[in-house]
C-alpha cells in the first residue's frame, strides 16, 4: 500500500516497450478509489491500452479473466495486471490474489516494495512469497535517502530477486536492479555501467560523433549547449546522473553538490531559447542591447546573461580538454 504500485505497472509497460514488446494493462484495483482513472490516465500518457470494469458492478476475478481475454483479442505481447495494495495479514485479499493467480497462470509474480520502508519491506516480501511463491520484487522510490537498507538484505531474507527499481516518477525512470551496481553507488564509487545505458538510451551514435567532431574543432555553440542540457534532462534527475560518476557520489554526500540547482539548469535553458539562431551560433555578437532583450525574453537580468556567458567561455575551454580532466568539479560551473 502507498509504494507506487499502479504507476509502476505503466514503467513495466515503457520497459518492455524498450525490449520491442507490447503490453495491455488490466485495472483489478477495485478497493482504492480513483484507481482504474489513474491507470487509465498513465495509459494514456504513455499510450498504451488499458482494460478496466466499473468497480460497483463487478469484481477482481472476473476482470482478470475478461482482461486477458482482451489481451489475447489484441494479440499483445504481455498482461499486467495491476491489483489492489494489501497489508500481508490481510486474509482475505491475499486468498483473492491466489485465485487471481490461478486464473491468469502468470509468467511472474511480482512484489513492489517501498525501499523507504526499511525493514518492514524485508518482512513483507517475505511473507508474500510464503502465500504466493513471487518470482520477483520492484523496489521503488530508490532514489530516497534509503534507498540501499532494504535493497541489501531483502533478497538474503526472503530468497526472491530483486528484479527492477524505481528511481524517479517519470514513466522511463526505471531501471534493471543489479546489486553490483546499487552497491558501488552506496560506497560513492559511482556507477558508470547505468550512466553508459542511460547515455545511449539519451543519444544517438551519430550525435555523439558529431559533438566530438565539435570539440575537436573547437566550434561547441550555445545551441549545442542547449542540446546537452536537453540530452541530460531525458537521463533524469542531475543529483542522480552525478552520483553515477566515480568520485561525484562522495562530493554529494558531503554537501559539495549544492550548488548543483536543477532551477539554474532552467534559467539557463530559457536564456538560450531567449536568444536568435545566429547569437547562439555566434555568442561574440552579443552586446548590450541584445543582452537586454535576451534578458527580458527570458526573465533574467543582463548581468545573469553576462555571467552565462562568461561561464560558457570558461566551459568551451573545459569541453575542449575533458577527456584529460581528472576533476570532476569543473563539470559544474555551469549550474552554479
């Protein structure tokens, strides 16, 4: 209950949609009220079709069986089927997930725990697999300050694997578990594996050879900045894609990161969307009536356009010999 459960059968859905595959979701949350709409919006928004009964008229068992009926009819890959959330001594609702899962034979049974729970989520995957013999857990909000506790010891305890995680409330912000990795990120050894994905699920080969080709010759505009502001962006959270680079993880937990504002990161986003193609191309054109104007359009100041502009100087020269850099603060001028 309260683990984020209904939004996490929409990640499963982008999950397997990364893997070229299908997916329907069926609403046999019948107990929350305003849960078939949620699901139903979350379908929407990632466009994916949504089975669903009026809860008042009809009950768990039956709209399983019409949804995978429905399912079926689509000729979809896979069913999720998303029940209600229960507390594990609640008789009555876990004898009806058994019969739920005697209807719908599932390829897995899956758990999703809060990991913000600590302990408490050890004890109730634990006694779920007693009652369901879960083949798998998804631990969310794991981007939390806690994330790591129960992540270690819940699969030792329980004997079921934990297989995906919840890292933001963004439908693409999931990720495959491998404790290595989750490990590494907990002792500040960042986690390069994750980031390396996440960059390539953010840019194409083609644009990565371009931007090399634009450090090379030292031609990196504004509007290529803009671009890599827009590239980080998909990758999630700032906090988190830093904490994924070696010796970045221990900068932030003792408070170095601060000055890390994601709010910065959209002041300087709107100034550059506030300037023309040409000034973005050509920053040196930039005097003090464009700077006024650029100001206005972006509701800033010109001494902010001032200072972005010296920081973008400052930075065209730290892009042009990153790859010798062994300092990982120069990386965050840009957002101070």
């Amino acid at each position: 209950q309260g683990s984020g459960k209904t939004t996490t059968s929409s990640k499963l859905v982008m999950s397997l949609r990364k893997q070229g595959n299908d997916a329907l979701l069926i609403a046999a949350d019948l107990q929350r009220p305003a849960a078939i709409d949620q699901l139903v919006s979350l379908g929407k928004q990632i466009d994916a079709p949504v089975y669903s009964e009026p809860a008042n008229s009809t009950t768990v068992e039956k709209v399983v069986e019409n949804g995978i009926k429905e399912a079926k009819t689509k000729g979809v890959d896979f069913a999720i089927v998303d029940t209600a959330g229960r507390l594990s001594i609640d008789d009555e609702l876990m004898d009806q997930l058994q019969r739920v899962k005697a209807i719908c034979n599932p390829l897995e049974v899956l758990l999703v725990v809060d990991a913000m729970t600590g302990q408490e989520a050890v004890n109730v995957a634990q006694e779920f697999n007693e009652r369901l013999a879960l083949t798998g857990l998804i631990m969310t909000k794991m981007d939390g300050d806690a994330r790591g506790g129960a992540a270690l010891s819940i699969t030792s305890v329980s004997g079921v694997p934990i297989k995906l995680m919840g890292v933001g409330e963004k439908p693409g912000d999931f990720e495959d578990f491998f404790p290595d990795r989750l490990a590494s990120r907990i002792l500040g050894m960042g986690d390069v594996l994750t980031l390396i994905e996440k960059a390539q699920d953010a840019i194409t080969e083609e644009d990565a050879k371009a931007l090399e080709k634009k450090l090379r010759n030292n031609t990196f505009t504004f509007e290529d900045f803009l671009s890599q502001i827009q590239t980080l962006k998909k990758m999630g959270p700032m906090n988190q894609i830093f904490e994924m680079i070696p010796g970045m993880s221990h900068m932030a937990k003792n408070g170095m990161m601060n000055n890390v504002d994601e709010d910065r990161v959209k002041y300087v986003e709107a100034i550059i969307s506030s300037m023309t193609v040409k000034e973005r191309q050509n920053p040196e054109i930039i005097n003090g009536s464009r700077r006024r104007r650029i100001a206005l359009g972006s509701g800033t100041s010109p001494q902010e356009i001032n200072q972005l502009m010296n920081q973008f100087k400052q930075t065209q020269k730290m892009m042009k010999r990153f790859a010798n850099t062994k300092n990982p603060r120069s990386l965050m001028g840009m957002f101070k």
